[in-house]
C-alpha cells in the first residue's frame, strides 16, 4: 500500500512537471500579426494575447494606435512590440526582417517566431470599366504579392510546427458591387494558402485562410459600421442577422494558433454568420 501510495505521488509529481513545461512552452510561442494596429488585426493581436502568445505586430502609419495595442497586450502579463511596415512595398521587406531579426533577439531572446498572420490590407470601391491601374497595383501588392514574399522572407524564421494563417474575405465567394479586385486578390490568396499547406507541410507548418463577412470596423472608410442603410442591408441577407464585429474574428484566428487546432490544414473557414447563403 505504501509503495502503491509513493508511486501515486510520483505519477502525479510527473505529470504536474509535464503541465508546467507545456504551459510554459505554450508561453513562448510568438505571433507575427500585419497590420494589428487597428480592426480586425488588432482583435487578433489581442485574442493571441489572451490565449498566452507573445505578438509581434505592424502598422503602416498608425503608429500610435499600435502603441496602444502593444500596452494593452503588455497588461495582459504578454510581451508586445510594433513594427512599420507597408506590406505593400516589398522592396521594403529585407529591412523590415533585419528589424524583425533585431526585435526577436532584442526583446522576445529568441531567434524565431511561430505564426505569421497575413492581415493588413485596404480596398477601394470600382467597377471593373473604371478601375484604375494604379488601383488595381495597389490591392494586388498588398493582398497577393505582399503575402506570398511576405511569407517566403519568413519561412527562415518559422519553427517547424508553426502556422500561417492567411485573411480572406466572403467577397471571394458572393460578389458585391465595385469589388471585383479586391475579391479577386482574396480569391488568388485561397489558392496561394493551398499551396502553401502542400509546401510547407515537411516541416510541420499547416497553413489555412479565414474569410470574415462583412464587419463593422473602419475598413473601406467604415463603411459597414457608419451607414445604417448598408448595416441594415447586410444584416437583411446575413443567417444570423446582424454584421460581423471584430471580436468574431479574433477568436478564430488565435483559436488556429492553438494545439487543439493542429490538424486542420488546407482549410477555408468563413467567419460570416452565414452572409449570401
């Protein structure tokens, strides 16, 4: 009985050690978000946050705003930097690692991250017979070229196992008036994630795309959250009948970020409540 006891406590002893190391594994693990610094990337940086992530994110011009994320990160007990970077311009992106590289040393004492999230973007509202060159350049760099060498400057300083998670849009489904480019850029981005899974699976890395609705936040001048006709519109054609928020996006993403989510991969999962079913 006494050495059924000892061996009770030793098993419990190991397994508790075992806890601790996975928690303290889970709290090392580090996220690189684009464009956190407002909307739905900033939900996500603070969601990863909450799951016990260290986050890494970058703004294009808001510097201040992403500031405020980092601290807001930071009081979550979390380590946080902010970094610019216009994901646009990817004559910028070997700069932009160097400080990475600095950052990662610097203030995270590690050389690599876990999860890169693709999220900074923008639109513009055209019809295909008046969008411009320019405009087209403009959605096109940021949400396909950007991504694609965005990722592969990256694939040196992701741990096998990690994750990519690459933001769609239910626009690349069901069409809206004047989004043609901005959904065929999503569209190409699905496609990208696909074969991104089938590359980088060797090391372990699943990658997946998540496609939120309609979401009222600033994008496209907030035009969702501001103008109640097109709020009421979109809640009209929308399962679930309202727009989305950002906190239900958020959680999707760090969701993917987790253990639990290890096995999915190659997937498109739309966040929409259910919009032009």
């Amino acid at each position: 009985m006494i050495r059924a006891n000892a061996s009770g406590r030793l098993a419990v002893a190991l397994l508790s050690q075992k806890q601790k190391s996975l928690t303290m594994e889970s709290k090392s693990k580090i996220a690189l978000v684009t464009g956190g610094s407002r909307g739905l990337g900033k939900d996500m940086a603070l969601c990863l946050a909450q799951k016990g992530i260290d986050v890494i994110l970058t703004y294009n011009s808001k510097k201040e705003e992403a500031s405020a994320v980092v601290a807001a990160i930071e009081k979550t007990g979390r380590k946080a930097a902010a970094l610019q970077l216009n994901t646009g311009n990817a004559g910028s992106f070997k700069a932009f690692f160097d400080q990475l590289k600095a950052v990662l040393q610097d203030h995270f004492g590690t050389d690599k991250f876990d999860f890169l999230i693709n999220n900074a973007g923008g639109s513009f509202n055209s019809t295909i017979a008046d969008a411009t060159e320019q405009q087209f350049d403009e959605i096109i760099n940021v949400h396909f070229k950007g991504v694609f060498f965005l990722t592969q400057g990256s694939l040196p300083l992701i741990n096998d196992g990690g994750r990519v998670i690459n933001i769609s849009s239910g626009l690349a489904r069901f069409c809206s008036p004047g989004r043609s480019v901005y959904g065929a850029a999503k569209a190409a981005i699905e496609t990208l994630s696909r074969y991104m899974a089938y590359e980088f699976g060797k090391r372990g890395i699943a990658v997946n795309t998540v496609a939120p609705g309609a979401i009222a936040t600033d994008f496209s001048g907030g035009v969702v959250r501001d103008n109640p006709e097109v709020n009421r519109h979109i809640a009209s054609v929308t399962a679930l009948g309202r727009v989305g928020l950002p906190e239900d996006i958020g959680p999707v993403v760090a969701f993917l970020c987790t253990d639990e989510a290890r096995w999915i991969n190659a997937q498109r999962i739309e966040v929409s409540g259910g919009m032009g079913l």
